[in-house]
C-alpha cells in the first residue's frame, strides 16, 4: 500500500507551495487518477512519489518503507515513466531491456525468453532489433513500457504516458494497466484525458493550485455532481472551463 501524509512543496524560487497539504492512499490493486488544470501540481506530486523531488514536509511510504530510510529498496520496486522519459535512442528495445535486466541484477539463465515475451506482449517482437531512433512515438512508448515490466515493479507511476499516441497505442498501455492491477499492482496515472479516468481508474484525485479538491471513486463523484460522464464533473469541481 502507498501511504501519503500531510505532503508539501515548495521550491526555492517560488513564493508559493507547488503542493499543499497531500494525503491519500494506494492499496494494492488499485488504481488512482491524478487530474486537475495545468499549474495544478500533479507532476511534482508524481516526481516526489518516484523519489525525483524530495517533499518539502509531510511523509510518503510504501508497505510502511519510508524513503528516509529505504530509498533504493522503494525505487527498486517502482516503476515510473512520463511522455517525457528518454530512452537510449543507439539501442535496440532487445539491447535496451538487457541493459535494464544488468542494472536490476535479474538471472541471466532465462533473460532472452524474458525479454522477447515481454516484447510480444506489447505487440512490438518484431521491432526487437531495430534501433529506437527509427521508432515511432507510439513504438517509442512501448519500448519505455516494456522497460517498465522488466523488473516486475510492485508500484506503477505514469504521468501522462499517452500523450501523442494514436488510438490504438493508448488501448495497448490501457490494457497494461488493467493487466497489472489484476496482478495486484498500485498505480498511479495522470491523465488530461477523461475517458481513461473512467475506463481504468478506482478512485480519482483532483488538484487545483497543488491542493486536493476532490479524493473520491469515479461512480461517487459523478453522482455527486449529478453528472453523465467525468468530464462534465470534472469542470464542475474545478469551476473553470480550461484543462
């Protein structure tokens, strides 16, 4: 279970908390929608989950493991991935998932039959040997999601991670997540998209000015907001008409 407390930030050159006041909770297989307008805090609430940002107060753990003092035993069971994360472009995915199995120290015995299942899973074996700067975005995407798996990560981190990609690259990665939650999986999903708030997730946070306004399932909030669909209620809690 992730667990967190009383969460601020506030960076040197800012006047203002970029988050304020955070608490939520993660149970195992579940999956938490982060939303809110941009500005809101969402990516540095993501970033201090994934051990990037250090809270400025507050308190973040994971099965009681608090990064204070189990920082790269967390980190080892998490998987984070943005539409920004780089990937070694001079690489192949099959180069690149050998690359990461040495880094997690993974038995070498079975590291070929791991790798190509993981890349059949995605729908991308045949892309196997081909280097990534010829990718795709979308191919591009699913070779950071392969990376992902390769250590069978326990926590999930995904900060808009279908940004750009085509309709059925963004099935694929829905997919995945509906897979790892079955596995019992916690992950974490920011999306502006809210079809895949309503297709994926459990429960649903949304921030404004790095605040929690709402910490609820899908189903309540739109029956609170005597909404048909996320989006209408989501403008209705944020009181504005701009993602």
């Amino acid at each position: 279970m992730l667990t967190v407390k009383n969460i601020y930030k506030k960076f040197d050159n800012k006047d203002y908390y970029a988050d304020y006041d955070i608490s939520f909770e993660a149970h195992d297989g579940e999956v938490i929608g982060v939303v809110g307008p941009n500005g809101a805090g969402k990516t540095t609430l993501l970033r201090m989950l994934g051990g990037i940002l250090s809270p400025t107060s507050g308190n973040i753990s994971f099965d009681g493991l608090d990064y204070l003092n189990n920082e790269i035993d967390i980190k080892k069971n998490i998987g984070y991935l943005s539409e920004n994360t780089q990937i070694y472009k001079s690489l192949t995915p099959y180069e690149l998932l050998d690359l990461c199995l040495d880094i997690y120290n993974i038995d070498s015995k079975s590291k070929d039959k791991k790798i190509k299942e993981i890349l059949k899973k995605l729908r991308i074996e045949k892309l196997m040997n081909e280097r990534i700067e010829h990718l795709s975005t979308g191919q591009s995407q699913k070779v950071n999601i392969a990376r992902l798996l390769i250590h069978n990560p326990k926590y999930y981190i995904l900060d808009e991670v279908t940004n750009g990609l085509d309709i059925i690259s963004s099935e694929i990665i829905s997919n995945f997540v509906k897979e790892e939650k079955k596995n019992g999986k916690v992950i974490i999903y920011s999306t502006h998209h809210m079809e895949e708030i309503e297709n994926i997730c459990d429960k649903l946070l949304i921030l404004k000015e790095g605040r929690v306004i709402e910490n609820d399932t899908v189903k309540n909030i739109l029956k609170k907001t005597k909404k048909s669909n996320l989006r209408e209620a989501f403008f209705e809690i944020i009181g504005g008409d701009v993602l």
